[in-house]
C-alpha cells in the first residue's frame, strides 16, 4: 500500500475536506431539528465533490496513466 498514490493530491485533499464540513453541518443541524441547515450541509457535500472534479480537471488532480500496473499473485 506504501507505493499506492491514489488520492493523494490537492483536488482529492480539498474534496474531501469540503464535503467532511458539509457532512458536519448536516449532522448538526439534523440533530437540531432543522430542516434548511440540514439541506445546507447537504448542498455543501455535493460541493465538495464538485470542487475535486473541477480541481482535477484544472490539472490539480493525479495524471491520468500514471497508476502502476496490477500485480496478481501466482498460485504456485
């Protein structure tokens, strides 16, 4: 797993921040009895996904092509 890179960028990072923030915001909000603020965080969560996408696509992402062949182990 060391030599696995998947994820490892500032696209992946950034989503993943962006949509923990809005999971957390709908959490709270749903344990306040708060439709709007749940819906909110839930818009926030759908964000973060966007903001990876258009990040990677900005050329933030991991390159396309670059992941190691899949090894397989031999029954012997």
């Amino acid at each position: 797993m060391a030599g696995n890179h998947h994820g490892h960028t500032p696209a992946a990072w950034t989503g993943v921040i962006i949509s923990f923030i809005g999971f957390c915001v709908a959490g709270a909000f749903m344990v306040l009895a708060n439709p709007l603020g749940f819906w909110a965080g839930m818009v926030i969560t759908v964000l973060g996904g966007v903001v990876g996408m258009a990040m990677s696509a900005a050329g933030l992402g991991q390159p396309k092509g670059t992941h190691p062949p899949h090894k397989v182990a031999s029954d012997s």
